[in-house]
C-alpha cells in the first residue's frame, strides 16, 4: 500500500541557510594534519600543502563554512604560536586529544588559505577558557584590519599585506566544560566583556556566536539570552548521537538491530532539542534574529580498534548516512532559527565525510548524502506531511518515524525545481510512497531520484573498496500532473527532484 508525503508547494516558508551545511576541522587526531593538510613537501599531492584529493572532495560539496581551530583545542589555543616562520613557532602538547606534539605548523594563514581554496567562510572559534580579552582583541586586529597598527603591521610581516575577511566568530567553546567548566551566569558576563573587543574593523560585520547550550542545558539558554541575546549574532548548541550512553560508547560498525533503532531514537532527538531550546530562545527573540548554530552534531561511536583512542578515528556506515539524512531534514525544517551547523568532523575525525590513509581517501556514506542534500543550500522551505507507519522495536518501547522527510524550491534556469529528501530509518522494511505536490500550478516536467543505501545496515566503503555505497539511481514514475511514486529501501536516503 502507497504511503503519501503532501509537499505545500503554495507555503513558502524560510530560507535555508546554506551554512547549515557547513563542516567543522579542529586540531584532533588526522582532521588537519594528515587530513586537510599534508605539507607543501608531501609526495601526496598537495596545492600549497593542502591534500589535493581532500580539497576537491570538499569543493565538490560546495561547503558553506569551516569550523576551526576546535572544540577543545580552541580554549587552549594561543594563536600567536601559530604564525610567522614555521621554524620558530611553539611546540605544545595537545592535552585533550591524545597527549600528540602540536609543532602549529598549521596556523591562522594556513586555515584562511584552506579556506580560499575550499571557496568557503572561515569561522573561528577563540579562546576564553585560558586566554584574555586583549589575545582575542589582538586576534581579530591580526585578520581583519588593513590600516596601520601593530598586529596588522606583524600579519604584513608574516607575508599577507591584505586584511582577511572574517564572517564568524566563536567567543569560546563548551564553556561549561572543556572550556572552563564555567557557570551560565559566569560565561554570560565573560561572554559580555570579551566580545565588546571583537571590534569590526572590516566592512563586514562579524556574526558573534556565544558558547551555548550542552544537549539539554535549557537553564543555560535561559541564562544566556536574558543576559546577553542583545549582544550576539548565533548562540551555539551541541548535541551528539550514540547507541546506547555517551559515557559508554559502542562500535561505529557490528551493531544490533536493537542497536540500529537506539540510535535512530537518539538522532531523532535533535528535533525536541531545537524546539525546546527555540521555544527559550522566543521568549526573548520573538524575531528570531539570533541564530541557533548547532556547530557540533553527528555520530561518536567508540575509536575503531588498534588507533590512538584520543584521535576519535570510527568507521562510517550506511547507519551514519541515515543519521546525516535525518539531521539534515530537521536542520531545514527548523531554518527559521538553525540558520548554521557543522559537522564534526571533516576528515578522519568522529562522523567524517572523507577518510584518508597516505595518498588515499574514502568518501564515506555521509559524504555521499551530503551531496544529495546540497541543492537545499540557498533554497525555500516547503511545509511537508508524512503518513507512513513507525519502525522500531515496540517490545523495547524503541520507536521512530519510519521516513524523515524535508523539501524545498528554488529557481534553475527559469524553472522551479522541488527537491524532496528522504530518510528511512526502518532497518527492514522499504515504503512505497507517493510524494503529492499540493498547491502546483501547472504539471510535473520531470523528475528524477537517486538513493544512498547498503546491502546492510553497517555496510562501509574502505580504501580497498571504497565505492560500496555509493549514489545510485532510484526509479521515480510520475502518475500524475502533481505527484509522483518512488520505492524507498530499507535504511536509505533519498533525494528525489522535480522539475514543474
């Protein structure tokens, strides 16, 4: 029996942001080094030192915005040691991640180099937890301002005459953990004063997002917007996905079924999250002119064995693809408040798109939902309906909505094109759906859908094999002028788009 989906095509509701999807690089484990960054004396081939497979991986994504220096590693971070002759800078011992040598052979002039060969905005979190306000003061001056002073005068000695442009600005990271462990009245005055000194000296303002919320923190929402919602720009949520408890975690691969569905219910759980914490961010924002960034989301499952447990290095699976599937579709549908996110993170670290090993990289399975999903960016929110049944295990009071669904439009040469995106988190069962685009003037043109799937639930691409879960098409039969029908497999995601 055909399960129906209504896409409202006559209710144009937000935009979504392209910054939702955007991507997250700290100084943990293979993410920068031996990730994004090989050196410019790598036999890898390299642009300027940068892996050049793993830059156009990301480019083909058409990322939005990249995260950096953490996490963790931001409130630890001292960005002078960072610039100037590679031979002179600090060597440090990175403390959260591994007990590693830092040598800060990646800096402040490589990560916006990244980010111009990515062709995305750089967002840089800062350092409240063990620095002051005049390092972080001295920071911004450093990127941003191209007249005479001292830091502009010391980044021109440092080889850039230009000022760079500086979109985001973290002041702080998971204050009220690794960051401080700080107290929401506390961080809300530190927040108050440190970004007084984030001064715009370039002629595009600076978003300043204040360290937010710890998964269900609501008090430290609360704190935080009475206190200072006037003073920002985004305020940060963080929130991780796992199969059972955080403090004990579980393989990324070899789950069980019982497994598969606890960590559906858990990615599902994103959505009661933003509520609630929107719901606190209203009282105070009725605009909604302060965005919620959820710049730390996706998957932690347990270190993949023989690795160094503090490099955060896990497999990742068709059960991945359908977390990003599911978290992707609730970040669009909540683009009236999530307007950024990042996931974490980029290469080789927790749910990463791109795994590396030598000259060689993998696209994961999220990478590959990521690129379904990447025509959202920019696009106009459609409201949506979904009558398909639950899945789960109802003995175990394990249940979930069987099929997440999201959908947009925009205009491609003169034409209104709808993508619709899918999310079955039925472990066994495929759903016969027929999607109805209430509300359309005029008649479907054509469509199309491509699906990403696996003959299992843990199926993976490796360096050996890494075209086992790929895109492929998806038969899509229009049978009607305003709807058409797809078979969605079990444990799948979808993208299915339409022409009219």
């Amino acid at each position: 029996m055909k399960q129906a989906i209504i896409v409202n095509t006559d209710k144009k509701l937000s935009r979504i942001s392209p910054d939702i999807y955007g991507h997250f690089s700290e100084h943990l484990g293979r993410c920068i080094y031996g990730g994004f960054w090989v050196g410019k004396d790598s036999p890898i081939p390299n642009i300027h030192g940068y892996n050049k497979a793993v830059v156009e991986a990301f480019k083909e994504l058409d990322i939005p915005n990249l995260r950096w220096p953490g996490g963790c590693f931001a409130d630890e971070y001292h960005w002078k040691d960072g610039i100037g002759p590679k031979e002179n800078r600090k060597r440090i011992i990175n403390t959260n991640w591994g007990g590693v040598v830092e040598d800060n052979s990646f800096g402040t002039h490589e990560f916006m180099g990244l980010c111009d060969e990515l062709g995305c905005k750089p967002y840089i979190c800062g350092n409240v937890g063990s620095g002051d306000v005049q390092e972080m003061h001295d920071w911004v001056e450093y990127m941003t301002f191209s007249g005479e002073s001292p830091m502009a005068n010391l980044r021109k000695k440092n080889g850039r005459e230009e000022a760079w442009n500086l979109p985001y600005f973290g002041i702080g990271n998971e204050n009220w953990g690794c960051g401080g462990c700080m107290c929401p009245e506390y961080y809300a005055d530190l927040y108050r004063r440190f970004q007084t000194f984030v001064r715009q000296y370039g002629k595009e303002k600076i978003f300043k997002i204040a360290g937010g919320p710890n998964v269900d923190d609501y008090n430290w929402t609360e704190v935080l917007m009475k206190n200072a919602h006037w003073l920002m720009d985004g305020l940060s949520l963080h929130y991780y996905t796992y199969e059972y408890r955080f403090e004990d975690k579980k393989p990324a691969t070899g789950f069980t079924k019982e497994g598969w569905y606890r960590i559906m219910k858990n990615a599902y759980r994103m959505d009661s999250l933003i509520r609630r914490h929107s719901e606190i961010m209203d009282k105070y924002d009725a605009e909604k002119r302060v965005s919620l960034v959820v710049d730390e989301w996706g998957n932690w499952f347990a270190p993949e064995p023989g690795t160094n447990p503090g490099f955060l290095y896990q497999q990742n699976s068709v059960c991945d693809a359908v977390v990003a599937g599911i978290h992707l579709n609730i970040f669009n549908n909540h683009s009236d408040r999530v307007r950024m996110a990042n996931l974490a993170q980029a290469v080789n670290v927790l749910q990463a798109p791109v795994l590396t090993e030598g000259d060689k990289i993998v696209l994961t399975p999220t990478w590959h939902v990521l690129h379904l999903y990447k025509a959202h960016m920019g696009a106009t929110l459609l409201p949506t309906s979904v009558a398909s049944p639950m899945a789960g295990l109802e003995e175990k009071d394990i249940i979930v909505p069987g099929v997440s669904v999201s959908a947009s439009e925009k205009t491609v040469d003169g034409k209104t094109q709808y993508l619709i995106t899918l999310a079955n988190a039925d472990e066994e069962k495929s759903k016969s759906l027929e999607i109805g685009l209430a509300g359309l003037k005029g008649a479907i043109a054509s469509a199309k859908a491509s699906v990403v799937t696996g003959e299992k639930m843990d199926s993976i691409n490796t360096f050996e094999n890494p075209d086992f879960v790929t895109e492929k098409t998806l038969s899509v039969e229009i049978v009607s002028k305003d709807s058409v029908s797809i078979e969605l497999p079990s444990h799948s995601v979808a993208a299915v788009t339409i022409v009219a």
